[in-house]
C-alpha cells in the first residue's frame, strides 16, 4: 500500500475566511479516508482532515481516537469518512485557530 504524503504551507498568519474574505465552507475542507489491517485481521479507519483555507491539519490530533476496529475495510473505510465530516461540521461551528 502506498501512503500519500501531505505538504503543508507554514501559513499561521491567514485567517480561516476564504481569500475573497468569505467565511470557511465545507468546500474549503478536504477528507482523506482511509483505513490500516490490524495484526489481528481486523481493519481500522485513517483519516486525514485539512482546512485547505490556512493549511491546518485538524485530524488526527494529539490524542485522537482510533476509528474501529471493524471486520472489512469497507466499513473502515466508510467510518472514516464520517467521522471527517463530523470533524468538518464541527470546525465550522467553532473553528480552531
């Protein structure tokens, strides 16, 4: 399996509006999916969640929970992603700088 890798900008100093001055959507985040095999067989769910208005990396944090385990990757997978758009709708009610 080959792991993507993500560049993130070193961009602090923007604010989360939308270079027009519009303020962050769900647009402006992108949901990476994915999930791993367990040494017991079972599947986990990986995610990666970028706010693509200031680069920021906002899962996985410091002491996020794993997503699983689950018997196919299927269902890793799927859980994985909706857990990226509960992280995204809840940014957007309280966004983290």
């Amino acid at each position: 399996m080959v792991r993507r890798k993500l560049h993130f900008h070193n961009s602090s100093l923007r604010d989360l509006a939308s270079p027009d001055g519009t303020p962050a959507t769900a647009s402006d985040y992108r949901i990476y999916p994915t999930y791993r095999r367990t040494a017991t067989g079972t599947f986990t769910g990986d995610l990666k969640v970028v706010r693509t208005t200031d680069d920021r990396l906002i899962f996985p944090y410091d002491g996020a929970p794993m997503i699983g385990p689950f018997e196919t990757a299927l269902e890793a997978r799927e859980a994985a992603a909706r857990k990226g758009a509960d992280v995204v709708a809840a940014d957007l009610l309280n966004p983290e700088r």
